[in-house]
C-alpha cells in the first residue's frame, strides 16, 4: 500500500497539479466523487476537514485519507483512479 506523504510528493502529483485538464477529469471521475463520499464518512463534515487542513491542523483529513487506504473498496478506487490518469 503506498504511503500518503510519498503520493504526494511523487512526480505523478507535480505533473497532475501542472495539468488543468487531468485535474478536472480526475475530479469529475466516478472513482473520485465515491472517494471524496467515503471521506466525508470518516470525517463526518469533508468541507470542514479541508479548510482545517489548509490551516494546518491536517490530522482529521490525513486520518481519513489513510483509513480510505486501508480499506478495501477505497484501495482499489485509488489504485483505478492512478492507472487512468498516468
């Protein structure tokens, strides 16, 4: 299982991040809006765990997100998500 922090960090991030296409795309993607579903049920208000994250206070969302890669359903709609967009 891939570690969070090397997901970001990675060169797919940086060139995904340069590509306003691709990020609409992945946005717009099934696989995205049932992850960003499956986060907003760890986290219990997604918006907010985002804003507080962009504040600094990163542990609910980084809690979440690890949680999502640890279960099941949500590595294989990571791992999709991953191989479309390469």
């Amino acid at each position: 299982m891939p570690n969070f922090d090397e997901l970001l960090k990675g060169k797919e991030a940086a060139s995904l991040m340069k590509d306003p296409s691709k990020l609409e795309k992945l946005r717009d993607a099934p696989e995205t809006q049932r992850i960003f579903s499956l986060l907003s049920q760890s986290t219990g208000n997604l918006e907010s765990a985002a804003e507080r994250a962009a504040k600094g206070d990163t542990a609910q969302l980084t809690d979440a997100i690890r949680r999502l890669m640890q279960d099941p359903e949500g590595a294989k709609l990571i791992q999709k998500m991953k191989e479309n967009f390469k």
